[in-house]
C-alpha cells in the first residue's frame, strides 16, 4: 500500500474556541507546511456551528463531532463559528 502522508496534528488538551476560528488555519500557521488534511477527526463537547472549507454552516449537537477519511475532500478550512466550545482534533497531512 502507498503512503498518502506525511505527518499528524492535534490538539495536545482539549482547547476552547474564539468565535469563527479556523483550527486548520492555527495549525498552518504554526506548523508550516500543512495546506489540508486527507483524514480529519473532531469531538465538539458543546453544541456549535462549523463551517467546512468555506461552505455553508453545519449544526454539530454535543459530542456528536466529524470525521472524514481520505476518501472524502480534503478539509482546508475548519472553522468553529462560536466562542467557548472546549473541542479536540486529529488529522493527517
């Protein structure tokens, strides 16, 4: 099998939003050379908003969370439209 990637990020705690943070974007910002996510997985423990490679907003319920595969569209943009949902994540690169 041929390996699609080439490392990991995530959340080292659980983490509390600001209003429309993009948590891809934070980890680009940080990490450097990531521009998307071929797996992504994500555990709200409230209820929110999230807004997916600048598409139309999605209603998670607490803990319902998202997750996709590499068979799914890479994620770009993850964004957390309220302030104040504790979330973690994981995603491939």
């Amino acid at each position: 099998m041929r390996r699609i990637g080439s490392g990991y990020v995530g959340t080292d705690d659980i983490k509390t939003s600001t209003a429309n943070q993009d948590i891809i974007k934070t980890e680009r910002e940080s990490n450097g050379n990531i521009d998307q996510l071929y797996k992504f997985s994500f555990l709200n423990h409230s209820p929110c908003h999230v807004v997916i490679n600048n598409k139309k907003p999605i209603f998670l319920d607490e803990k319902q969370g998202f997750d996709m595969t590499h068979v799914d569209a890479p994620v770009v943009s993850f964004v957390i439209v309220e302030e104040g949902v504790e979330y973690q994540f994981i995603g491939a690169y």
